[in-house]
C-alpha cells in the first residue's frame, strides 16, 4: 500500500519566472532555495513543500508546448495552508501588494473544513489560501 505523507513540490511553467517568484516569496511568504539556470528551473520552499518555476523558455519549459494563456492553465489551482490565518490581515496584505482577490469561503481540504481565500498570481493561476479546519488550532 501506498501512504502519501503531503504534497512534495507543485510544478508551474512560467511566462515571467521573475514575476512569478516576487509574488511567491515577497506576497506570500515562500523563499528561494535552489537555482538551475541551466534548465530554466527556480525551486521555490513553501513550508515543507515546494513550488517550481520552470521557464517557458528555458529547457525544461520548451518540453511542455505552448505556455500557459487565459484560454489554458496548467492547473486548477494550488492550495497552501497558512499559519496562524488571520482573514482580515491576510486580505489587507494581498490588496496592499495588489493582488486580485476572488471567493472566501469555507472549503474543505486535507485537515478538514475552513476558511479560505482565492487568490491569483501573475500568471492567472488560481491560488487558494487555506486557514485551519473549524474547531481545530491550526
């Protein structure tokens, strides 16, 4: 049987990686761990996980066909569960680095039902911001 621990990394091919990693590590937090130029990659840490960005012109980015448009995504949308979530603060944060905003809501995920926020990078891909499941503390 296979046991899945949590989720390892999360791949997005990038149109602008540079835009791409502001939003990630200065908006939401993330921080630059690794590097490969040589094959387009910037590996991003986000808790335990990580994020790559891979450039759309870069080798790896080339293998993937045509870059992601507002007809095509590369996902639906990726989740990450926030520490000590304080909705409002979190949406003053976002607006204040002007990030578009989409539903809150309660929703369920891996720990359980929460709230959360929907979010959007530069690209368009859909990020939810995940608070802790309702009578839990994180």
């Amino acid at each position: 049987m296979i046991r899945i621990g949590e989720i390892d990394h999360v791949v997005l091919r990038a149109i602008d990686p540079e835009a791409m990693r502001h939003f990630y590590c200065d908006v939401l937090g993330c921080r630059e761990e690794r590097r490969q130029d040589a094959i387009g990659l910037v590996q991003l840490r986000a808790g335990v996980s990580l994020i790559d960005l891979v450039s759309m012109d870069g080798k790896l980015g080339r293998l993937g066909g045509a870059a992601p448009d507002a007809e095509g995504h590369n996902m639906d949308h990726l989740c990450l569960r926030v520490e000590d979530y304080d909705e409002p603060a979190i949406l003053a944060h976002l607006e204040a680095h002007g990030v578009r905003v989409g539903e809150l809501g309660l929703r369920y995920g891996a720990r359980g039902e929460g709230p959360s926020i929907y979010c959007y990078d530069p690209q368009g891909n859909m990020v939810e911001l995940k608070g802790p499941a309702l009578g839990s503390r994180g």
